[in-house]
C-alpha cells in the first residue's frame, strides 16, 4: 500500500459510478446524476461458508427527492444472482444516464 492511499477510505466503483452498501440494499450510481440504481438482497443461500445473493431486486429510479419514493421508479426487474442483477443494473444506468 502507499503511502498516499494509506489510511485513506477508497470508495469502491462499478464500471466509472460508486457502490454504496448499507445492509442488503446497494446503490449505484451517484445522488448528483439524474438516476441511480438501487439493489435489493431480497434472498440469499449458502454456497460452503459463503453467503450468496439468489433473489436481486433492480431498479433504475429518478435521483429527485421531491418525488415520492413510488414515482421514482423508472424500470425494475429480479434476478438470481448478484452478477446478473449487477450486469443489468450497468447497462439500465449507462443508457439512462446517456439519453439524459
């Protein structure tokens, strides 16, 4: 580690865009763009030792907090894996973003 990164929090980043995680919920994106993606660990199963996400929730939602959380939702669907729902969520968020 160098000494310039050394206690220092990296954010961690998808494809250009920040992940936050907080509890089973992650967003990516950022707060400052027009949209933003919001998954949901709605279920998970036990591979060994490990705990993995079988049931995503996607969905690309407005950033505009004058919207109530129901009108915010732009497009959703569910997926059995993290990969695919974070697949999904990179190219809804690319195309969003893009058109404006």
């Amino acid at each position: 580690m160098s000494t310039a990164t050394k206690g220092k929090k990296i954010p961690l980043e998808y494809k250009g865009h920040p992940l936050r995680r907080k509890d089973n919920m992650v967003y990516y994106g950022s707060m400052s763009d027009k949209y933003i993606i919001m998954l949901q660990i709605t279920d998970t199963k036990m591979l060994n030792d490990l705990e993995l996400a079988s049931r995503v929730q996607v969905q690309l939602q407005y950033t505009d907090p004058n919207l109530k959380s129901r009108d915010r939702v732009v497009k959703k669907s569910e997926k059995t894996s993290f990969y695919e729902a974070m697949d999904v969520a990179a190219v809804w968020l690319e195309r969003a973003l893009a058109a404006g």
